[in-house]
C-alpha cells in the first residue's frame, strides 16, 4: 500500500517564516517517526541557500496521521545543513529542554482574512466597519458570528491528527478566532502548534480564505491578535511558593529587548497598553492581571501557587520555537 507523507517545514523568509510542504509517496509504511526517511528541497527557492549549491535536508521530529487525505501523515520536520547539523533558520534545535520539563500551552489567535476586499472575513465594504466590539467575542449568530464552519472543521481535523488541542472560541473582533494547543515538552508543543497552524491554512484554502496572524491586522479601536504562551516546569508545578513565583516572573525583567526579539515581527503596534495588552517597552506582571507583560493565573495562587505562567506578549506570528526557547532559557536563569 502505498501512502502519502506530507513534509512540513519553516522557510528562511524573513522577518517571518512561513510553512512550506510537499509530499513524498512511500510503499508499506509503517506509521511511525523512525521510519520516515531525510528528504532534501531545494534552499535556494525558500531563501535559505544559494542556487550553487542549493540541497538542504529535511529531519522529521514529530509525525501525526493526516485525517484529510487517504493513507496521509503529517511530519513535522527541522532543515539541516548537508553535514547534518541544524541550518541558521532552525530555531527548534534551540531549544534546552531536552527533558521535556518544560510544558507549554499556547493560544493561538487569527483572523480569517477576504481575499477578495483585503478586510477581515465578516466586515463590510473596505472603508467601512461593523458594529464596535464587544458582542462578538465567544458569541452566537449569525450577526456576530463568521467563519464558524472553518473553525469546527479545523478543530476536527486537530483531534482526529492526534494533536492535543484542548478548545476554540470566537474572539474579541468580528472574524477573529482562537485554539490552543497545549504538550509536555517544549519542542512538542512548538511542533503541534506548526501542525495545526498547518491544517488550519489548508482548511481556508477550501474556501478562499487566508489566515492572517499580523498582530494588529486592522487599525484603530479594535483587538489585536497574540499568542499567549502558558509555560510551567517542575519548579511552577510543585513549588507552592508565592516569593518562587514571583522571582521566576523578575528573571523576566532585565531581558524585555531579547523576548520582544522573538514575539513576532510588527508586535509594537499591538503591545500599546490598551486593548488587554501590556506596553512593549515596559515590564509587569500580576495575578489575574491581563494588561500585564506575565499574568499569574488565579488558578494557580487558589492552587496555593502552583502551577504556570502566562506570558501575554508574543505576537500571532511568532514562532512557537524561538517563544519557547528564549522562555526557557529566562526561567533557567533565575536558578531556582
């Protein structure tokens, strides 16, 4: 039998990287990780070689039946160099959590974008807006709600791959949505959230949608569009220390420049202090606190501070990899 091994990676586009995929025909595959082969792609169309000497290697680290295709699979991959060693656009390789101590949940928010009127999927005529925001965020019908039918099907999709998706809701403007994927492991969380990221682009595709992840996709009194990053280690889990907790959100402060870094590309005009965001050049954090840089959720202070953090910075377009990875670094540096 013969099956169908999609190959999905990150390209060298900067200052965001987008997915690129393509498919690979195997005989009598078995279905698991260890048995999918390197593949090569040509760098030099991708920007990430150049043409005279173009062969990059794709490594898969992650692998999930693919429920939209017959005999499919997604798999998840890092680029290599020839030699084998990880390629400059390769942030998975960067992260230090080779233990899978570190546990992420990330909430991934998008907007359904018209190709057609280069608006939101929902809004008016461009120059024009829908009612103010408010009714819209986790609301029901049809004059509140669009794009439903893209969000359930993904949503299927994300359960029936395997990945650990744990909910959906409408958003804050018109158009906008959010899911969220949470793994033990950091890499493992980077790798689903790709994975859907991926399936997401295709389901739009079906119907002629784009999936914008700009962090304020329209100007003016509307809600930009994050990636809140929920991150715990064993320390958060089982400490049962409020001075714990607050010493691993300080460990934050000294590196505000170095996470704005990896949040995502045009984050300066979400994080301006309003709309449920902090300021990208200052540092807070607080419980309950969603106007703060980290908020320490009330579940974990009712939990007699244990737990997790949520970073409420990172942009819809940031890759879960670097987020991730300068996050772990942070909380190691407060060694505790």
């Amino acid at each position: 039998m013969k099956s169908k091994l999609e190959y999905i990676w990150l390209d060298g586009y900067k200052p965001t990287q987008t997915l690129r995929s393509k498919t690979k025909v195997v005989n009598d595959f078995s279905g698991k990780l260890a048995d999918c082969p390197i593949w090569s792609f040509d760098g030099s169309s991708t920007e990430q070689a150049k043409g005279g000497s173009s062969d990059l290697l794709l490594k898969p680290v992650a692998i999930f039946p693919d429920p939209d295709r017959k005999n499919g699979f997604l798999v998840m991959t890092e680029v290599m160099n020839p030699d084998r060693t990880p390629h400059e656009t390769n942030a998975r390789a960067s992260i230090d959590d080779d233990d899978n101590d570190f546990w992420f949940g990330f909430e991934q928010e998008y907007v359904l974008w018209n190709i057609d009127t280069h608006s939101p999927y929902g809004f008016p005529a461009p120059g024009y807006y829908p009612a103010p925001q408010g009714p819209y965020y986790c609301s029901v019908g049809g004059e509140f709600i669009v794009g439903r039918d893209i969000a359930e099907k993904h949503l299927d999709l994300c359960i029936e791959a395997g990945l650990n998706i744990e909910g959906i809701n409408a958003e804050v403007m018109k158009g906008q949505w959010e899911y969220q994927i949470f793994a033990k492991g950091a890499k493992a969380a980077g790798d689903q959230l790709w994975v859907a990221r991926y399936m997401l682009e295709r389901v739009a595709e079906q119907h002629g949608i784009r999936i914008n992840l700009e962090p304020k996709p329209v100007a003016g009194d509307w809600n930009g569009s994050g990636m809140h990053a929920n991150f715990s280690n064993t320390t958060l889990r089982t400490c049962g220390s409020k001075a714990t907790f607050e010493k691993i959100c300080e460990a934050f402060r000294p590196f505000i420049a170095e996470h704005i870094a990896v949040y995502g590309a045009d984050n300066e005009k979400r994080l301006t202090g309003r709309h449920e965001t902090a300021r990208i050049d200052q540092f807070s954090f607080g419980v309950s606190d969603r106007g703060a840089s980290i908020r320490i959720p009330i579940a974990a202070v009712e939990n007699g501070f244990k737990g997790w953090l949520e970073d409420r910075r990172p942009a819809s377009n940031a890759d879960p990899y670097k987020v991730a990875s300068r996050i772990v670094k942070t909380v190691k540096s407060a060694k505790i």
